[in-house]
C-alpha cells in the first residue's frame, strides 16, 4: 500500500489520504466489545454451544419452532464481518428467555461446563441489564456501518455525519449519567466510541501522503 502510495503521491499534487470511513465505524464497534465484557463472554459462550454440534442446532431449530418463532439460528460473530458481535448480541436479547429453557434442558444431555455457564448468564441481572443497554444504542451504530459498506457513501458527506454520531454519543453518555447517577458500559462505550471518531474527523482534515 505505501509503495503505490508514493507513487500516487508522485503524480498528483498533496493528494490526500482518506480513511475507510466503514473501518472507523468497525473500530467504534470494537470498543464496545471491550465495553462489554459480559456479552462478549456470553456471545462467545453461545457460539461455542452449537459449534460442531449439528444435533443441539436442529433441537434448537425445533424448540423454537415449538413455539411458532422462527426457527433462524443464532448469528455466528466473525471478525471480518463487521456488524455481526452487534447483531449476535441483539439475537441473544431477544431469546434469552428462550436459552434459559432450552440450556436448562440441555444440561441433562451434556456435562460440558459451557452449558451450565450459559444457564448462569440468562439468569444474571448484569447481562440483561446490559443487553437493554445494548439495544438502545446498537442499532445507530449498526445502520451508519452498514449504510458505509454500501457504494453510495456520500464523501463529502462523511465528516459532517460522524460528526453527528460522535456528538449523539456524548449526548447519550450524559443521559445515561443522569439516570444512572453512576459509570455503565454503555457510558464508557459512548465515550469512548466518540473519542476515536472526534480523533479521526481531526487527522483526516490534514491527512497526506
């Protein structure tokens, strides 16, 4: 990359650099990963579960459709799709209930101790209060990073609406201090998130090769 940069660099005077803005986004989305400790734990816990297990998968399949919800399985998070820790953690949201049933069963049929630490997590107040968390503040994030992936990005367009975002983090922060009166992963994740894109709107006004 640098090599075919410094030849762009020969032939156009002070071109600039312009980052991926998706991949800034992808970074924001990683600090709340790191903001989110428990659900990241509990993601990976759910992934591991039915890994190589096509049996649980389809027992699971049926569960759901037992009880006339779609039979989709959980979302598998990889790290080169961005977006896809978001959209596991908004899925296990949505059938926490539905695990602590079906892993409760299935407890009975294996001895494995991620079973019974999954049981644990769809009980635990930390990691429902943190999925609530992650509902309400996910979705902004997830629809500007997917919108960025697409080819219709508007560059000249780019600073002013990270802007925006980084400005509705910091508005969100406070609310949630003042609810809370106390620090909360989403705060630190709003913050933090904010921080990293005001420092990539800063070096990409003077950005060069």
């Amino acid at each position: 990359f640098l090599k075919h940069a410094a030849n762009v660099a020969i032939s156009f005077l002070r071109p600039v650099h312009v980052t991926c803005s998706a991949h800034i986004l992808n970074l924001v989305g990683e600090v709340w990963q790191q903001s989110f400790p428990v659900i990241s734990k509990l993601v990976a816990s759910v992934k591991k579960a039915f890994t190589a297990c096509p049996a649980r998968k389809a027992r699971f399949r049926q569960f759901l459709c037992d009880k006339g919800k779609p039979g989709a399985l959980p979302p598998t998070p990889v790290i080169t799709r961005w977006n896809s820790w978001f959209q596991a953690a908004l899925y296990h949201t949505d059938h926490l209930v539905d695990y602590s049933e079906f892993f409760g069963d299935e407890v009975e049929r294996s001895s494995s101790l991620n079973i019974s630490e999954l049981v644990d997590f769809c009980v635990s107040s930390a990691v429902k209060d943190d999925l609530t968390e992650l509902r309400k503040y996910a979705p902004e994030i997830m629809s500007k990073l997917t919108e960025y992936e697409g080819a219709d990005v508007k560059a000249h367009l780019v600073t002013d609406e990270l802007t925006y975002l980084a400005e509705w983090m910091d508005t969100s922060a406070s609310e949630v201090l003042q609810h809370l009166k106390q620090l909360s992963p989403s705060v630190e994740a709003l913050r933090k998130g904010s921080e990293k894109l005001r420092n990539y709107i800063c070096k990409a006004g003077s950005s060069t090769f």
